[in-house]
C-alpha cells in the first residue's frame, strides 16, 4: 500500500488577500501574495512580472526550492546548464544549491508565480525591494538606484550571486540529477 507523506506544517488561519502592494524586485516588479507566516511555514507564494529583455542575475539558493508557474507571455530558465523555455500554463521546480537565471525572452511583459518551499525569501525582498504603484509595469531598465550591501543582505539569506563562495552561505553547491530539473506536471517543456 502507498503510503502518504503528511506535512509538519499546517496553515492556522484563512488569509484572503484582494491585492497585494506592488514593489519593484530589482529588475522585475511583483507582490508578496502569501508569507510564510500565512502558511505554517510551508511555503511562500510571489507573482512577479519582468519586460522584454529583462533577466535576473545568475544566482543560487542554499536553502529554498524554487518553482516557477507562467500565467502570460514567456519565461527563459536556466538551471545549470539547461534552458528551458516557459510559455502560459508551463512549470518547472528549480531545486536549492544549483545556480539559476531567469530572463523574459518573450516580446511582451510576462506575469508568473513563483513559490519557494520553505519560506523565507518573501523577507529577503522585504528588505530589498521598493514601492510601486497599483498600475506600474516591470522595468526596462535595471533600478538607477541599487540596495547597497544587496550581496551581503543575499548572503545572510543563503542567496549566492555569480561567484559567490558557496561556503559563505553555510553549504557547497552539489549537481543534482537532471529528472529533477523537468516539469512536475509532466508537460513537455520546450529545452534549447
């Protein structure tokens, strides 16, 4: 018999949120939809949204799993070394400790969700991230204006940028098998 895995974490309230307060991600632009604090601690949720061209830097979690649902338009990720091409209604979990990178490689701005297991990123983005109005579209352009210290703020939240030495975020970045990198729903996604 099959047996059935049960969470530890259990949600203690019903959370209705209309709408979020919109922020500028760095290069993107989004909300913070559910907290950890909403979830038991399972999980976060995000809706994120990025302009043609845009992309967000090589990077590493060491201590959250990523996954990445498409509502419109496109959505290029790379984990490792394979591309995947993400269009409406695709998804793909990106697992902790391998480098990742995300462009629109779309011609239209892109609207997706973006869940981490477990939470905590939704803090990292609290303390880096600026307001923006209700109707504001994704930036063209990178933020004139850069948190400072945003690699050392990454840091502390097991995040690695680039080059970063994995030994600073407490872990080494291992090589994870390549049937964890394919979508969970079992949907062909597009690989170039």
């Amino acid at each position: 018999m099959r047996e059935i895995l049960t969470l530890a974490y259990r949600a203690s309230l019903v959370k209705h949120q209309p709408r979020s307060s919109r922020y500028y991600f760095d290069v993107g632009i989004g909300s913070v939809c559910l907290a950890g604090a909403d979830t038991g601690g399972a999980y976060c949720l995000l809706e994120v949204g990025l302009a043609p061209g845009m992309s967000v830097p090589r990077h590493t979690h060491t201590r959250e799993d990523e996954a990445y649902f498409v509502l419109t338009g496109e959505l290029e990720v790379t984990v490792g070394e394979e591309v995947f091409i993400l269009r409406s209604g695709d998804c793909l979990m990106a697992p902790r400790d391998i480098p990742h990178q995300l462009r629109n490689s779309g011609n239209v701005e892109n609207h997706y969700l973006l869940v981490f297991s477990p939470p905590g990123f939704e803090e990292f983005l609290r303390l880096t991230a600026m307001p923006a109005p209700d109707n504001a579209a994704a930036p063209t352009k990178p933020p004139a204006i850069s948190v400072q210290n945003v690699h050392e703020l990454a840091t502390n939240f097991g995040i690695l940028f680039g080059g970063d030495d994995p030994g600073k975020a407490g872990k080494n970045v291992k090589d994870v098998e390549r049937n964890k990198m394919t979508s969970p729903s079992g949907r062909s996604v597009q690989k170039e």
